[in-house]
C-alpha cells in the first residue's frame, strides 16, 4: 500500500520511464526505422527492452512503441516528441 501514495507512485513512474530510455539492443532498437505499415505496429519495443513473452499480452506485444512513450530517435526527420517524455525531462 506504501507504493500507491502519490508521492511514491509518481517517484516509481518517473524512475520506470527513466529505465525505459535504454534498452540493451540500442541502438539497434530504438534507432531503427520502422518501414511499412506492419512495421510501425511494432516501433522500437524488442524482447530485450520489454521483458514480455508474447503470450502474456492478449496483443502478442504489438502496438508497443518506447518513441511513442519517450521518443528514442535522434533523427529529426523521424523523431517525434514521446507522451511522457516531459516527465523524464523535468527531474
């Protein structure tokens, strides 16, 4: 119950997110880019950075992205801002 207070909660979410920014396949990973549609269902979220069998998500791990979450590319033309990346930046 300690971990649901806000002030841990948000602590536990901002380190999470922190870790998600690397993964052990990067930059492979994370740097790739996805060409064609199926492969955009995929973006940058390989079995190393996700620690997910397939078979524990009723989604077979698609639609996982980390650039959608704290975008991971440095290149401009591909790059977009992540969701969440305001949360990392600020502490």
């Amino acid at each position: 119950m300690e971990l649901a207070k806000p002030d841990k909660l948000e602590d536990l979410v901002r380190k999470a997110l922190r870790r998600g920014q690397r993964c052990s396949s990067d930059p492979i990973c994370g740097h790739r880019v996805p060409e064609g549609k199926e492969e955009f269902l995929h973006g940058a979220a390989c079995h190393f950075c996700l620690f997910l069998s397939e078979t524990s998500c009723e989604r077979t791990n698609r639609f996982l992205d980390r650039r959608m979450l704290l975008g991971v590319v440095d290149d401009p033309k591909v790059s977009t801002p992540g969701l969440l990346e305001s949360l990392v930046e600020v502490h």
